[in-house]
C-alpha cells in the first residue's frame, strides 16, 4: 500500500482559465489630416504614426543634405505646420498620426483621407490648416458617423483668423453665421477661434492643430478651460476683448484668450463647451469624453458575459459584480462622484418562486426567451468649476 506524504502539507493549483486579458482604450491619440504641399515622400491616404518633429519633417518636408528644412517654410506644406505646433503640445497628445491628402485635383480630398483615419485608434480628428466651412462638413460627418458605428471621436476645427466682419455684427455673430453647418447634434465638434497673424515668412500658426494636442493631453475628466496652448501667438491688437470673449462663448466657440489673471504671457482656451446644437445633448467636451470612455470600459468590461452568464439569480448577481468592478474604480479615482446599478431581473430571481406574480413571471420568460437582459445605470459626474460667483459684502 503507497501512503501519500504530508509534505509539502498544502498543494495549490492554479487554474487561469478564466483570466481574459483587460481592454484598454487609449484617450489622448490624435489625427491630422490635410495637404503635404508636395513635399516629402509619404503616399496619400496612408495614415503615417509620428513619433516626433523629426520624424514629421522626414515625411513631409523638402529637406537638404544635413536633414534641415531645404528653404524654410517654404519647404513644407500645411500638414507638416500642423504636426509640428500639436507635438510642442505639454502635456503631449499620446500618439499622433498624419494622413496625407491627394492634391492631384489641385485642392485636398479630405473624404479619401478622413475614410483612411477610420480604423485608426485617435479620439481627436483635424484638417491641417482649414478654414472653410463647407470643407469643414466633412470632418463634422465623419466624426458624428464613425462615432455613431461605435469608434468615439471628437473633430476640432478653427475659425478662419481674418473673417471679415460686417458692419453691425460682432466677430461672434459672423462666426456663428459662417460655421453653422458644423453644429453637432451630438456634440462630437469643438470650434476654436483665435486672430493669429503670420510672422516673416511663417504664416499663421494652426489653432486647431494646438488645440487638438492640448486637448488630447489632459485624462476625460479634465476640463479643457483655461488649458494653456503653446506655439501660437497672437498680436495684442488682435486679442478678443472682454465682451467677444463672453460672445465667443456663448455661441459655443471656444476662444483662445490671455488672461491678466494668470503671471506671464501665454495662450489658454477661454471655455470649455463643445460646438453643438443644444438640446439634450452634452454640452462641455470633457463629459462627451467621459461618457466615451465609460461607455468603452462598459463594453469590454462586459463582452465575456455574453454567451456564459445564466439568466438566474447568481448569472445576474455576477454581473453586477462585474459591473461594479468597472465603475467602482472610477469613483475611487474622483472620474465620477457615484453610480447606482438596477437589474430590473435582479429582484424577480432573489424571490421565492411560488411569490412572483404573473407579471413578473411573464417577464422572466420573455426575457429567458428572448435572452435580453436589461439594466439601468445611473453615473453621477461633478464637472469642474467654471465660474464663481463671489458676493462681498462691506460693513464699516
């Protein structure tokens, strides 16, 4: 007869069967489309990933023998100009991509391009160094359409810096009027509006490409108001005024302003709201953010329920569980305040079978049935401060 020994006293088998690698979504990936200018040597509608200015410049710039730029800003194109200002971006977007237009037809395909930036992971979309409007539509449909098939994506776009003003109208007012077309009904652009002005033989710096990088920097949660943006300067006779800063907001456009308040000279983004049509739809760009990347999280936290768990108490109980692992951590992290999680199904299971009524029964059925699974969740979000109304009272 064989005896087992004691020793080693404690066996342990580990089974890993059931661990499934974690999805990640990246949320600071951006892309920028546009005009190489003919310089360089990177095909059109190839997303090309750059890690640097350098590696930009060996692209999409017309170089010498030392690796410099052959003439100057005349030896790039619009593309190039936007990749340099959204690198200099601090914090820095996590990965930038460049997707060349075709310019054979002697003006950029931007609907070739932007379908080439579909696949790609990027939260932000841009067209590099475009101003006009109806060209502008394109970006706007592709974000709202790829978003809407299940990739979240935002579009930011700049106001044109030398829109001409008609008499009796404010810089605001003409804004408005001349990009209306870019409204979002579900808030997926950002319109950003500065007078930049060309210095020698470097023309106006590319607003929305720094705004793309800046905003790409920050985590969802982060307000983009008075978020700095660098590589771009604008005279101060040029600088919006008080009363066009207030304007600018108040029709959803996004201003870069030079606040007194701050020591030192430099750019921020004077609002925080998204370029949209209103109504339900969110109105600040770090909740539009947020709800992406909850919506994400949920999605792949959730995809291994599907086809394994049961429609029964503990199938259901598991899933809440697996539920609250997601949100759980994001309320410990401050990305949301509270969240509350109804199985609809959940109390109907936990009681006696003889108890349940016809309608309750009727509903398990259907959904045993029909192997849909309902549940209602609730995220409370606590944005941050953008304005404080501070009351000072004097007493002698």
């Amino acid at each position: 007869m064989t005896v087992t020994a004691e020793y080693p006293f404690i066996k342990v088998t580990i089974d890993t069967r059931g661990m499934q690698p974690l999805a990640r979504r990246a949320v600071g990936n951006i892309a920028i489309v546009g005009s190489a200018g003919g310089f360089g040597t990177a095909p059109a509608n190839v997303p090309v990933q750059i890690g640097g200015e350098a590696e930009a410049r060996q692209h999409f710039a017309e170089l010498d023998d030392n690796g410099a730029l052959a003439n100057g800003e005349s030896s790039v194109g619009p593309l190039y100009r936007a990749l340099r200002t959204a690198l200099v971006q601090n914090p820095a977007p996590s990965r930038v991509y460049a997707v060349p237009t075709d310019d054979s037809s002697g003006s950029p395909d931007y609907t070739a391009a932007l379908t080439a930036t579909s696949a790609l992971p990027v939260q932000f979309v841009c067209l590099a160094g475009e101003t006009a409007a109806d060209r502008l539509v394109a970006l706007k449909d592709h974000v709202e359409n790829v978003s809407a098939a299940g990739d979240a994506r935002m579009a930011v776009a700049m106001v044109d810096p030398g829109l001409a003003v008609a008499e009796g109208k404010t810089f605001a007012e003409t804004a408005d009027e001349q990009y209306r077309a870019l409204k979002s009904d579900s808030s997926r652009v950002v319109l950003v509006a500065a007078r930049v002005q060309g210095e020698g033989d470097r023309p106006p710096a590319d607003v929305a490409a720094a705004a793309t990088g800046a905003i790409a920097g920050f985590p969802p949660q982060a307000s983009v108001l008075m978020k700095q943006i660098r590589d771009v300067k604008i005279p101060l006779a040029r600088q919006f005024s008080g009363s066009e800063i207030k304007q600018l907001a108040e029709a959803f456009i996004i201003p870069l302003i030079d606040p007194e308040l701050i020591p030192g000279e430099g750019l921020f983004l004077g609002s925080g709201r998204c370029y949209t049509t209103g109504g339900t739809a969110p109105l600040y760009v770090d909740i539009v953010r947020v709800l992406d990347q909850i919506e994400f999280m949920l999605k792949a936290g959730l995809i291994g329920s599907i086809g394994e768990t049961r429609i029964d108490r503990l199938g259901m109980q598991g899933l809440r569980s697996r539920i609250d692992g997601i949100l759980g951590p994001l309320a410990t992290a401050g990305v949301i305040s509270e969240y509350t999680v109804d199985i609809p199904l959940l109390p109907i299971l936990e009681s006696a079978e003889a108890g349940r009524s016809p309608g309750q029964r009727e509903t398990l059925t259907a959904a045993r049935t029909e192997r849909i699974v309902e549940v209602l969740l609730t995220v409370t979000y606590a944005g941050a401060v953008h304005f404080l109304d501070v009351k000072l009272a004097l007493k002698a």
